[in-house]
C-alpha cells in the first residue's frame, strides 16, 4: 500500500494555466521522494496539491488508501516546512512547535514531552522561550522542522526548505533531515530545484518539466539511464555535453557533428540500438567526467580522441573543471588535477565511446 | 542651527495646536469673571464651573451613554471590518475586487448625502430615541476595512498556510494569528472610530429626542448652545473638558502603537 498516491493529477488556475498535466507517483511508506526541476515546472504546486493548499482539478489523491482530495489540510495528518519557514513571530519556539498540538486538543503534559524531544533531537532546548525575530536562519529551520516532527505526521512535505540558507548550512541542514529521515521512517515528499540536493537525500527522484513528469526513478538510476535529454542535461554538475549531428554507416557506425563536420567512430555494440536512425539528425551525449586528457603514446581504442583549444581551467583542488571548444562546440570536462595546457593552447581530449548518449534530435527521447 | 529652526518651528506648532485645549482647561476651573483676562492661571482655583454643569445636565448619564454606543461600535467595527479585510487580503473568491472597489466607492459619498436615508430607516425600524439607532448604522467602517486590509497583505501567506495545516479554520487564523500581528493597525482602526464615533453630534441630535439617551457631545453642545449653561462661559468650557478627556486618555494609552503604525505604513513588511 504505498503511502500516497497521486493518480492523474492535474492542476489548472484560474488564469488557465495548466501548472501540472496529470501527474502519477506512488510514494512508499517510509520513502524519501524528492520532486526536482527548474523553476515553474510544476513541483511545488505539487506538494501544495498533496497538502491541500491548491485544489485539485482533476485526478485523486489518496493518502494511506484515503481519498483526500476534498479533506481540509489540517485533516490530513500532514506537516509540512515552507521555504520561508513560516513561523509564527509573535510566538515563542516552545508555542511555534506546539500550536498544532494545542489545536488538537493534545493533553498539556503530552505537548511538553513532544516539544522537548523535538527540541532535543534538532538541538533547540536552549532557545525555546526565544521568539522567531531572534532566531539565525539555521535555527529558524530547525524549529520549522520541529513544528512538524512533534505533530507525529503520516507524511512529511517540504518545500525548498534549504534555499534561504547558506552554503555551508544548507549542506549541515541537509544531512540533518536525512538522518531525521532514517531515524523517524516517515514519509517525506521534498521539493528543490537543487539537483544536488535531490540527488544526496532521495530514495527516488521524480524530474519535472513544464507541469510533466519527465522520469521517477532512483539517483542512480536517473544519473546513468536518463530517458531523455532533459534529464540528461539537468542532473549532475557540470552538466552533460551534448552535440547536434547525424548517424552515418560508411564502413563504421559514425557520428557527424553538424556544423563542425567532426566526426567520432561509435563502438559496435551500439549498431542495434541506434540502427533506425542512420543518415538521420542525432544527438549525441557525454558527461564531463567521460571525457579524459588523451594520454599521448598509447591508442586509445575504447574512446575517441578528439583536438580541442583550451577556454578555461577551474581547478578545484580534487579535479579540474576544463572548458574547451572547437569552432562552434564547447565541451565541459572533470579531469584529475595534473599539468594542464594554458587556455589558448590545444589539448587532446578523450571521449570514452562506452558512456555516449544518444537522444532522439525531434523528441529528446534517450534510444 | 538647522536643527534648532526646525525645533523653533515644531515648539511653534505644538503651542498653536496645545494652547487652546490648555487654555479651556485652564479656564474651567477659573471664576466666571477671569475668563475673558489675559492670564492663563486662574488667581484662585474654582470647581464651581463642575459643579453648575453636573447639577444642570444629567452628564454622567450621557457619558455612561456615549460610552456604551461607541464601544458597541469600536467593537464591532474591528470585528467585522477585520473579517472583511481578511477576506479582501488572503482569501481568493470571485468577485473580491469588485467588493472591494465597492467598499471603496462608499468612502467617496458624502455623510451628508447617507443622512437622510439613514434617518428614514432608523424611524421606520423605530430605533428613534435608543442606543440601537446610535449604534446600528455605524456597525461596519469603510476606512477600517482599508486600513485593516492594507495591513493584513504585508502577512506573508506562508504564515497562514502554516496555520491551516496545523489545524486552524479561516476564523482562528484571523484572531490567534492575524490579530496579533496586526495590533498597531487594529489598534489605528479602533482610535479613529473611537475618536469619529465620540465626536458625532448630528446623528444623535437627529435620532435623540429625549434626554435620558443623550450622548455626551448632544449633550454638551445643547448645553452651550441651546440655553442649558445661562451664557455662562465657565460651565460650557468645563462640559467641553469633559467630553474631550476619553479621547486623551485614549490617544496617551495608545499612543505607541498609534504613531507605529503610522510610521510604518508606508513599509512593507
């Protein structure tokens, strides 16, 4: 029985605008879900559908096997943490944290032992008489945490609850909640455009574009089998190279970038697969870290060597994000630290043949 | 030097606007005679002014009066005026603008022209010569909702979602959340009612006939200008004192969240 379900979700405002086309995810009990994508693509409204904040157009929401979608927020037994954290500035943490409670009707001995183990678990006993106002953003978010541990929820919801913090906080916060995760076994839907994010905490990822679900599936998953090239491109850091051109078999199965007239040998294995689409346009997919400094002795039978010029080299200390191109093109690569030759000058570059992608040119389709 | 002008002419105009207020008071507890002198201290202090005042009108009874239709009103007015305003700042409905441009449009009539309308009804409900006809008419304030509403929108929506889903109704969330964060505007909203609900003079002259209803302006004013005080000047001013105390009283009490508010009215957030 998973823990929620969306079956068909669709939301359509009032200006017309359809913000989800028919969504449908199933959510374990215990999982931790995260809905990623770029702005307006229709995640949070999502979440805010499974709260209850946004009505439902079309299409059934069930939690625990309950219709919901006509059940007031309150009776969902939800919590969720906003992005802006949403406390309440005229009152205290303790009361922050224990007004849900108070509403309902929890007895007063009860709240207290909740909100101190809330408090305890996310290292808040010592500002609980503190009001909002005097709270850093760190702490802020704890307390919004807490507002929603204490209520013993079915499912936790959040949205973008990292994007008001610094760097190095919103790393700390986000093991945090991971380890709040494994410790409590609830469900948790998360909602971020930061792929890093989705990626580090995520049982599964559900990528969203333009109110569509492009692919759920594990990070893993996502990150080596994407379907299309949406995916492709947004997950992972620096993102995947991509190269417009067309399949052509002379001899060898080839790839011929289009407006440079580059050519690249494909490994054999890939013939059955890519068979239908010769002489047609292609697009062709590597990740950065699929691309190598060509050593220059030995031949590189498993990748396609290829003479680019240096644009720029961001060494950050562990490996070296190398910018290079070739009139037109423009490639990212993550190459371990080493002697690098200075922009300007020419490298020759390595491009594994094994991890090439290949995407449908009209659709986006991964083939 | 340019600080100390600017002191000379804000000296200057708290004088203009403080001196005649001072110089009633003062004069109310003057002998008759002195009241048309120059000095501003009476040579000798006198009651006597009070004492023609409460043995002529029945003023306590107008100010038990007045008190009891203006906290009816001022009560009322922040109840509703608030549910109004909520509904026209955080709750998405068809046809919000359109009553809330309504609500707007009503502020631009002219009293005058509500007068007689107003007046029919009230005679033709038979709240004539009662409090009901005092209080009925002034329930719900434009101005109040304008001012309420304004101050509800900068309350980030977050805050109410929040609410929502750890369990509050619509009408909970205005009065444990809304309410708390929007006293100075409560407390703005509540002060010009009071003050415009306490100084109302023609609608209780037209509505009121008999004495024991009186609010305490009819009362005053009929006393200085219909005969009441003999001429006497003394005993009007001291009438006049009394009427004007709530109001400072109020304004004192106040005064923090007043002058907050104002302040900050142009601010978001």
């Amino acid at each position: 029985m998973p823990s929620v379900a969306l079956r068909g979700l669709r939301k359509v405002f009032d200006d017309g605008t359809v913000a989800v086309h028919g969504a449908d995810i199933s959510v374990e009990e215990g999982e931790f879900l995260v809905l990623v994508g770029p702005s307006g693509c229709g995640k949070s409204t999502t979440l805010r559908m499974i709260a209850g904040l946004e009505t439902i157009t079309e299409g059934s929401l069930y939690i625990d096997d309950h219709l919901v979608n006509d059940v007031a927020p309150k009776d969902r037994n939800i919590a969720m943490v906003f992005q802006n954290y949403a406390l309440y500035p005229h009152m205290s943490v303790f009361d922050n944290m224990a007004f849900g409670l108070k509403l309902r009707k929890v007895p007063k001995h009860e709240i207290k032992e909740r909100v101190d183990q809330a408090a305890s678990i996310l290292g808040l006993e010592d500002i609980l008489e503190r009001k909002p106002k005097a709270l850093s953003g760190g702490q802020r978010q704890r307390v919004a945490v807490g507002r929603a541990i204490v209520r013993h929820p079915r499912v936790f919801l959040f949205d973008e609850p990292l994007s008001n913090l610094d760097a190095k906080l919103r790393v700390q916060m986000r093991m945090e909640i991971s380890k709040l995760h494994r410790k409590l076994g609830a469900t948790m839907i998360y909602v971020t455009h930061d792929q890093v994010e989705a990626m580090t905490m995520g049982d599964r990822i559900v990528v969203m574009k333009d109110g569509y679900i492009e692919q759920i599936d594990t990070p893993i998953d996502l990150y080596t089998q994407p379907v299309n090239r949406f995916v492709a491109g947004f997950i992972g850091s620096p993102a995947m190279n991509f190269m417009e051109g067309t399949l052509q078999q002379n001899g060898s199965l080839t790839f011929r970038e289009a407006d440079s007239g580059l050519s690249i040998v494909l490994s054999d294995e890939r013939k059955s697969s890519l068979a239908d689409y010769i002489n047609l346009p292609i697009t062709l997919g590597i990740r950065p870290e699929d691309i190598s400094v060509a050593r220059a002795d030995s031949a590189e039978n498993d990748s396609a060597v290829i003479e680019l010029k240096v644009e720029l080299l961001e060494p950050m200390g562990n490996e070296i994000i190398l910018h290079a191109s070739s009139n037109a093109l423009e490639f990212v690569a993550r190459v371990v630290p080493q002697e690098l030759p200075d922009p300007g000058q020419n490298i020759r570059l390595a491009f594994a043949r094994s991890k090439f992608h290949f995407f449908d040119h009209e659709s986006g389709k991964s083939l | 030097m340019k600080k100390f002008l600017l002191y000379i002419v804000l000296i200057l105009g708290a004088v203009a606007f403080a001196y005649p207020f001072v110089w009633m008071m003062l004069a109310s507890f003057k002998p008759e005679l002195e009241i048309g002198g120059l000095t501003l201290l009476p040579s000798s202090w006198t009651l006597d002014s009070y004492r023609l005042v409460f043995e002529s009108i029945p003023i306590v009874r107008a100010f038990l009066n007045s008190l009891i239709v203006v906290v009816a009103v001022t009560g009322s007015v922040l109840l509703f005026s608030s549910m109004i305003a909520y509904a026209l700042s955080k709750l998405n409905w068809r046809g919000r603008e359109t009553v809330f441009n309504t609500i707007l449009f009503t502020m631009m009539v002219p009293g005058m022209v509500m007068l007689i309308p107003l007046y029919t009804l009230v005679v033709r409900f038979g709240w004539t010569d009662s409090l009901v006809g005092l209080i009925v008419p002034f329930l719900m304030n434009a101005t109040a909702v304008l001012i309420l509403r304004q101050s509800f929108l900068t309350i980030p929506g977050d805050i109410l979602e929040a609410a929502r889903i750890d369990g509050c109704g619509e009408l909970r969330i205005l009065f444990t959340i809304i309410w708390p964060l929007s006293i100075p505007a409560i407390v703005t909203a509540g002060i010009i009612v009071f003050i415009g609900n306490w100084n109302e003079v023609l609608w209780p002259i037209m509505v009121i006939r008999k004495e024991e209803w009186m609010t305490m302006p009819q009362m005053v004013a009929l006393f200085s200008v219909g005969g009441g005080s003999f001429g006497k000047l003394g005993p009007q001013l001291a009438a006049a004192f009394m009427l004007g105390l709530p109001i400072i009283a109020l304004f004192l009490f106040f005064q923090r969240y007043f002058i907050s508010s104002m302040a900050s009215s142009g601010l978001k957030g």
